[in-house]
C-alpha cells in the first residue's frame, strides 16, 4: 500500500513572519493607500488647473481617467457633496 500523500491546508501553514517580507509589503501597501487617496482627491484641482490652462484634449482625457468618480458623484449623495465643496473651494462650476 502507498503511502497517503500528506495533508497541506492553507490554514495549517503560517504566514511568513520573516522581518524582511513584512517590510518590503510596508511601504508598497503605503505607496497604494497615498496613490489612491491622491486620486480620490486630485479631480477639483486637476478640472481647475485645466480651465486656468484651456487645456480641451486634456479635459477629455481626464474624463476617461475620473470616470469611476463620476459615476460615484452622480449616484452617491456624500460623494456628490463632497466634490461639489471642492468645486466651490476652487470656483469650479461642475
């Protein structure tokens, strides 16, 4: 009779606990937290550096880049209003 081949769950084995895995994911899960906190916040100041610049083919091409925004500012009544006080802020119309 063989021998039964061993039994590996993910939950039997422990995560790595090494010093230098735990350091190389610190600043990579930092870097995306500020990435993603920039972006939620960059829209108001990118629209209204685009109007001071007359930038047309740029508006375009940030309208593809904020659209998940825009689908959360026409949908989501917190979100509206927070970009709208930024719009104010910077004397944006949206």
């Amino acid at each position: 009779m063989p021998p039964e081949p061993p039994n590996h769950h993910l939950a039997d084995e422990e995560l790595p606990t090494d010093p230098e895995v735990r350091s190389f994911a610190r600043p990579w899960l930092l870097a995306m937290i500020w990435i993603a906190g920039a972006y939620v916040l960059s829209p108001a100041p990118v629209i209204w550096g685009l109007q001071k610049v007359g930038g047309s083919s740029a508006s375009a091409k940030s309208d593809l880049v904020y659209a998940p925004i825009v689908v959360l500012y026409r949908k989501v009544p917190f979100i509206r209003a927070f970009y709208d006080w930024q719009f104010k802020a910077l004397g944006i119309r949206p």
